[in-house]
C-alpha cells in the first residue's frame, strides 16, 4: 500500500491516540497532535485517502476516524513502536517458570501470568503427546493374564493402564520384557516408538524370539491408547468483561466465550501459528474464526530441543496495547522454551 511519508505520520498518530482513548480522533486534534506544518484543510484530505483505502472509518454518531483493522494491520507492521520488557518483568517471569516444576504446571502457571501481565486473557496449548519422550515402561503382574503397565513420560507424568495378555506369563517373563522394551524405546517420542515397534515386528519378525515378540506386542498395546492432546490451558477470559465499553462490546463477547468454550476455532488458530516463526498477530477477521472476529491475538511458538512443540497466546480487542503486548509473549515464550529444556 503506497502511502506518503505524512499519512504514515497521520495514521501513527491516529492509532496510538485510539489506543490511548478508545474515542474517535477528529482533524484538529490530528493536526495538534502530529505537530505537521500543514492545514487542516490538508489533514483532512489525507484522512479522506486513508478512509477510501479502508484504513480508516468515521463512526455515525461523530466526525472523527477510528482505525479499522486493515489500519491496525498497517500499524502493527510499519509504525509500531515496541517497549522492551523491564528487566523486572523478564526475572518475574522466569522465577514462576521454575524447570524443576512439572511441564504441566509450567504450562497452566503460564497462562495464567500472560492474563497477569496484559490484563487480557492468556493461552497456552498443550504439546502434542506425540512429541512426549519415554523415560521408562514398566510391566507388572495383577492376574495371569493381566498386566499393569506403568509408562513415565519426560514431563515428569505417570500413566497406568491395564492391558489383557493373549498368553499366559510368568513375573520372570514381564522383567525381561522390561528391559527389552526399555532397551530400545527409552527416550524416543511416542510417535517414534510406535513407528520403530511396527518395523521390529515386521522386519524382524524371524530373527525374535518368543520373549522378545511378546514384549514388542505388550508394549504396542500399551502405547496404542496413549491419548493425543487437543487443549489448552485458558486464564484471565473474565479480564475482558472489565475492558468491555458498552453493550455492544458485551454482546461479541458472548461470541468470545463461546468460541473459547467450543474450542475448534481458537486450536485452528493456534495450530496455524505453531507453524509459523516468532510472534504472530492476527486482527479481527484474520483470525478466520466468527468467534473471535472482534478480537486480536498475539501468538509465539515454544520449543524444546528447537522444534515448535506448544503455542502461547494473548486475546484481546483488536484496540489493544499492541507495543507492551508483543514483547510480552515473544519473552514469555522464550524463557518457557528454556525452561521445557531444562526441565529435570
């Protein structure tokens, strides 16, 4: 989009005034502001281009401009300044984030302070199970053909399950079966586990024998129910009741909430941007969610051991403090990224 020097000015002026006041910006208040050597003959000849290139509009009840969101999308890439997070910020939020916590509390203790922080609501989605590395299976008699399976994951999470054996066996049987499993699967993620049972099975199906085929196919069943998570962690959502203006604004957060509820649309979103690389903004219908159309959210990735594993994000009005906000979650992703890694 071509736009003069001065519009640029004029539209960054505009935008951090609304930010600031959430009231429509006439031209003499631009001109004052803007501290441009121009009439205001002119200034309204330049808001009149930007409204015409959709970056502006004049709301019915007043003759001063407000941004929409194609002109909140020309602010955030252009004419953004950002603030720096304090040095306090930065050691409140990694004194929380502690690596001798659980991932889960880490995750949820995260959510929670991205709502802190903005005063808007903060998102965290939980790492894909398949990305989750074994630390140790363990198998354990309770009948003869019944056996519980204990299986540690690297987040410090325990599950048992209950698993029904074809054959009988005996306890000198399971403690092999153990060892071999553990042997060759301990410290693989779930979806490599599993993919390395299939191709022992298949490959090396004449070269096992019995014990070693029964403990491929009792840790098969094991790892066949092990969930996939969909969810995120949610905190601060009754923060955007208190930003709320007027009636107007209540009645789209019905849609808010309803999408934060129904959860499709918000982990569409979030699965987009874990795709992407460091901080994304989405604005209003960029969001491509009914739901959170009247919203803007800022996302970042984290990672463990480099690979994106987990989005964290923001939700707010597309009228919010887009300068603190963004720095805010790009840290805050970091320091949990590190965290993750150096989680005992």
């Amino acid at each position: 989009m071509s736009l003069s020097s001065r519009a640029h000015q004029l539209m960054k002026v505009l935008v951090e005034q609304y930010l600031h006041t959430g009231q429509p910006i006439g031209s003499g208040r631009l001109a004052k502001l803007s501290r441009l050597s121009v009439s205001s003959a002119t200034i309204r000849n330049v808001m009149a281009e930007l409204e015409q290139q959709g970056l502006v509009e004049s709301p019915h009840t007043s003759a001063g401009r407000v941004p929409t969101d194609q002109g909140f999308r020309l602010f955030v890439d252009h004419l953004l300044t950002m603030r720096k997070p304090t040095p306090a910020q930065i050691n409140a939020i990694a004194a929380q984030l502690d690596p001798r916590h659980t991932t889960q509390d880490m995750l949820s203790q995260t959510s929670r302070m991205l709502a802190e922080l903005t005063s808007m609501a903060g998102l965290v989605k939980l790492p894909s199970r398949q990305i989750t590395k074994i630390k140790h299976i363990e198998f354990m008699p309770l009948t003869e053909k019944r056996i519980l399976v204990v299986l540690v994951l690297d987040d410090h999470e325990v599950q048992n399950r209950v698993i029904v054996s074809e054959q009988p066996f005996s306890p000198e049987q399971l403690v092999a079966a153990t060892n071999f499993v553990n042997q060759h699967l301990a410290g693989k993620d779930l979806s490599s586990a599993r993919s390395t049972l299939v191709q022992k099975m298949t490959a090396e199906k004449e070269r096992l024998n019995d014990m070693m085929q029964f403990a491929l196919t009792l840790a098969e069943s094991s790892l066949a129910t092990t969930e996939v998570d969909d969810d995120y962690h949610l905190s601060g959502d009754g923060k955007l009741i208190d930003m709320a203006e007027n009636e107007h604004d209540l009645s789209r957060l019905k849609a808010v909430f309803a999408a934060f509820q129904q959860k499709q649309e918000v982990l569409a979103l979030l699965n987009k941007a874990i795709a992407a690389p460091g901080v994304q903004i989405f604005i209003g219908e960029e969001c491509a969610s009914e739901g959170l159309a009247s919203c803007s959210v800022v996302t970042a990735p984290y990672q463990i051991e480099g690979e994106p594993v987990g989005v964290l994000a923001v939700v707010g009005p597309t009228r919010m403090h887009y300068d603190q906000v963004i720095p805010i979650v790009d840290i805050t992703a970091k320091i949990l990224s590190s965290a993750l890694n150096h989680s005992e």
